[in-house]
C-alpha cells in the first residue's frame, strides 16, 4: 500500500515514473545493463537527455532563445551560478522566505545584491507587494513558492530587469510565459523528479556580459556548449524526471494539472478554514497551491501531536510543519493524487468530531 505521501522534499512520484525507472535499473532499452551502468555518452542515454529537454520546452512552451539545463548541486548551487554569471554592478532581491534569504546570501558573497522587499516581519506569511525594482540592477530575483511558508507568486510579474526565478517548488504546476524570465532554475525533487538533478532554462543573450572570470563548472555557457555534459550528469535523476514529464505529457500537461492542482488546494483550504481547530497561517490571496501551511488553533494548541498520530494511522505522512513555522504542512505537488488530500480532509473531519 502507498502512503498518502505529503512530504515537502524529496516527495511523491508518480508510480509510472517509479516502474519504469526500477526496469532501467536493472535492465535498461534491452541492453543488458543498468541505466547505472552505461556511458552517459551512450546513443542510448544521449536520447533521454534530448527528450527530457524536447519535453521542458514543450511542456513549458518554451520560446526560441532560451537554453534547458540538467545539472548537479540542486537548487542551493544555483544561488551561486547565477549572481557569478549574470551580477556585474548590483542585483535586487525580493526576500519572500528561507530560501530567498539563502539566494540573497550567496549573491552578496559574489557582488551588490540588496533586498528590495521582504516579508520577514510577519514570518514571511504574505508576498510583498508596492515595492519598485530597481532600474539599473543587472536582473531581480524572485522565489515563486515558498516552500517553507507556503506562500506563492501565482502570476508572472513584470520586471523592468531582467526576471530570475527559483521555481524549485512549483515549475510545471500551471501554464506560464518563459518570456517574462530572464532565467529560471530549482531542484527537480519538489516537483519534477528525484534529488540529484537541477533544472535551469536559460536566456541565451543574458551571458557572457559579466567581467569576472568563471569557473567552467559553475559557467553557463560552458555548460550550454556541452550539452549539460561538461562533466558527468545525474544519469538516473535524470531519467526519473524524463519519465514523470512523459506522465505529465500523457495527463494533458500544464493546463490539466493546473486544473487538478487548484481543485486539490481548495479542498484543504476549504477543510482548513471550516475546521474548528485549524487555521491557515497564510494570507489567504498569497495562499500556495503546492504547500498548504496550517496550525491549530490556540485552544487546541496541545492537540497536535495527538492529530499527528492519529492521521498515521491513516497511512498519511509527512504533514509535519517547517520548524520555523510549526504545525502541518502538506505538500500537495503535481504527483500527489486527489485521493490522498481527501484522506487527509477526512481526517481532520473525524479529529474534529473526536473533540
Ligand atoms: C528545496 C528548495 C531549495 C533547495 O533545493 P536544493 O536542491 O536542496 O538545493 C531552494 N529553493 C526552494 C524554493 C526550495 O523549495
């Protein structure tokens, strides 16, 4: 029996891109080796690089002029490429939340990087809104989903500079224009894949402006010139993610999922603000449709851990809150069905009338 599996990440999979994944591992194409085994050289493992790019494009409706990566070091190494490869005078950051915070760390390490807004003030349960951009900064950098504080930037704002987004926590969960972005990157293991593999598509014309010397590892266009292959990629991760956008593909891509996700979060967040003892603890118009972050209410505080073990015995895990914001968190991503959100509703129905 799966688990009704909310973890934050690494987290669910689609069980299509689970099988098919265990057949390669011990048999990849026929060859008689493992996809474990086989050069990522390989006519064979050449394929599956070009499809799993061929699916980000399509999937994406990614426009001429961008390039797809795959790389290693997860979303956290690209808080570092990206200042390295692109911050020449001064970079702008909106702090929505840890990991924003971590990629305005790395930045200042590198050059200027200043925060324009944040939202650290209310333990970053809202979006900043009214701030301006600076004209002048060399690009701006958003964190689309706040993974941590489930809050979410829902629409693809206009940026007088060149737009950079971590979308580690909601890529491929509802239809966008890449347009608007100058670059895009995250960790596949939210969303898109297993641990071991970065995405980040490109903007071609934005490099190879800053004066710095780069290291070839951390370049972008060395990166671009070898195809993701500069030096050895995650072959496996890869070929997970490859197998969950191909069942993304089939279910009818982007606007399909967008549909399913929405309806998922609505259900919790109804069941959150009907429920006498829970309340959300974001606001609600900034409200993640990937992670719903709720507590109990004050009088029930001590309740917690008794609704933790009871929704065990329901086969639900993962549910446990960020300690920086304590109480629940459940990560409701792509591959999550519809079935385990209403086990988790039901749930908080029947604690409810337990009390
Ligand atoms: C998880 C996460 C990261 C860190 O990803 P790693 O691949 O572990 O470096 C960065 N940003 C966001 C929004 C995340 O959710």
């Amino acid at each position: 029996m799966r688990k009704h599996n909310f973890n934050a990440g690494p987290s669910v999979l689609p069980v299509e891109a689970l099988e098919s994944t265990s057949k390669a591992v011990l048999d990849f194409n026929g060859s008689g080796m493992s996809i474990m085994e086989i050069s990522h050289r390989s006519k064979d493992f050449e394929a599956v690089m070009n499809e799993t790019v061929s699916l980000f494009k399509e999937l994406l409706s990614i426009p001429e002029g961008y390039s797809v990566l795959f790389l290693g070091g997860g979303a956290s190494m690209q808080f570092c490429m990206v200042p390295f490869n692109l911050l020449e005078k001064k970079a702008a950051y909106l702090n929505t939340g840890t990991w924003a915070g971590k990629a305005l760390k790395e930045a200042k390490t590198i050059g200027d990087a200043i925060e324009v807004a944040s939202s650290k003030d209310a333990n970053f349960n809202y979006i900043p809104k009214n701030y301006s951009i600076p004209a002048d900064a060399d690009y701006f950098h958003i964190t689309t989903n706040n993974t941590i504080f489930g809050t979410e930037i829902k629409t693809d704002i206009n940026s007088p500079v060149p737009l950079i987004a971590d979308m580690s926590s909601d890529i491929m969960s509802r239809p966008m224009d890449v347009s608007k972005y100058g670059l895009i990157y995250g960790g596949a293991q939210k969303n898109v894949g297993p641990a071991g593999v970065a995405f980040v598509i490109v903007k071609n014309d934005l490099l190879g402006k800053v004066s710095r010397k780069i290291p070839s590892i951390l370049d972008y266009k060395v990166q671009i010139e070898n195809d993701s292959m500069y030096n050895t990629p995650p072959v496996v991760s890869i070929y997970t993610m490859c197998q969950t956008l191909k069942w993304l593909k089939n279910l009818g891509g982007l606007s399909a999922i967008n549909k399913k996700n929405v309806e998922k979060a609505s259900l919790l967040y109804n069941e959150i603000d009907r429920n006498r003892l829970f309340k959300g603890t974001a606001v609600v118009e900034d409200r993640s449709i990937m992670n719903a972050c709720f507590i109990m209410n004050d009088e029930y505080k001590d309740l917690e851990d008794e609704f933790m073990n009871f929704t065990k015995t329901k086969g639900i895990v993962g549910i446990k809150g960020h300690r920086s914001v304590g109480g629940f968190r459940a990560s409701i991503y792509n591959a999550l069905p519809r079935e385990s959100v209403v086990a988790l509703v039901d749930a908080m129905k029947d604690f409810e009338k337990s009390k």
